[in-house]
C-alpha cells in the first residue's frame, strides 16, 4: 500500500478534488484542512456548504452511482482520503459502525437542509404576501405608497440577510 493511499491526497488551496457531473463511485475523507461544497450556475459559484476534518463526501454517488452532484475544491490545504466503493465495503464489513457513522452524518446532512428550506419557504411566502398587499392597492397614490414598499423591502432584506447568516456557509476566500 502507498504513502498516499493511507494518508490520502493533498491538495492545493482552490484545487478541485471532484467535479461536478462526474461518474465515479469513490467517497471521500478529509483528513486535514477544509473543502468547500460549491454548485455552478451559469458560471456564478454557490458555497453549499464547508467540510473540515473528519467530515466525509461523495457518499451519495458512492451508493447510488449516480453523477457527482456538486463540485469540491481545497479552502487552503487539505489531505484527503479517496474510498472506493469495494474497499468501503470490505471496511464496513470488518467494521459495521463505519456505516452508521456515515448514515449519521448524511441524517444530519438532511436534517439541516430541511431547515434550511422551511426558513426559504417562509421567506418566500412573506415576498409573496407583500407582493400581493401592493397589487391591492390600486388607485392609491404613489407617494402614499412609497413608505410602505420601503418597509417591505427593508423586511426582505434583513430576512434574507438572516437566511444568509444561519444557512449560507462563510466562505472566507470570497472578498
């Protein structure tokens, strides 16, 4: 066995461990340092989420063999171990808390991004409301209205700014 194959790989900050709409059936532990969990979208990159040691990923595509759902890059160094899918589960087999470790992690995986869509929903639905409230108020003067889109707006902002803070991890290589 390498060097590499039991300290794992290490990457340089910024550098893609896995890409987005691949095919492999390989999880990943971070061993060492950060990674960051990023969607592109039309070339704008969205932080999902922040991974540090002990943290695992690729776990998804690992099971179901499905493509890689989301690009991972290094956030400054970071060693990470690459698990094939046999090898997993030879591990599992000889240790079975393994699989329960990792069923616990993607449980509160799942758990956080219920909490994170009940917290959007309601956000969305106060724009909507809102939204509605101004298209009833025809044949009212716009400068009477003015003041109340003014609040409305202000309200959106700080909700979405609380959204932003609970749900939306720091990425600290952002300016």
């Amino acid at each position: 066995m390498t060097e590499e194959s039991l300290l794992g790989r290490l990457y340089e900050d910024g550098e893609t461990i896995v890409e987005e709409g691949m095919q492999s059936r390989t999880m990943y532990v971070i061993q060492g340092g950060k990674v960051k969990v990023v969607k592109n979208d039309n070339g704008n990159e969205t932080v999902l989420a922040l991974l540090g040691e002990g943290d695992i990923f690729g776990e998804m595509s690992l099971f179901d063999a499905s493509p890689r759902s989301a690009t991972i890059k290094a956030v400054g160094e970071a060693r990470v171990l690459a698990i094939e899918h046999e090898g997993l589960m030879k591990r599992i087999k000889m240790d079975p808390t393994l699989a329960l470790r990792m069923i616990k992690q993607m449980c509160q995986r799942i758990r956080d991004l219920n909490a994170r869509l009940i917290v959007t929903k309601k956000a969305m639905h106060q724009a909507s409301e809102g939204l509605l409230q101004l298209q009833r108020t025809e044949g009212v003067p716009r400068k009477d209205l003015e003041p109340k889109i003014l609040a409305m707006v202000a309200q959106l902002q700080e909700n979405l700014h609380t959204l932003t803070e609970q749900y939306v991890p720091r990425d600290e290589s952002l300016p």
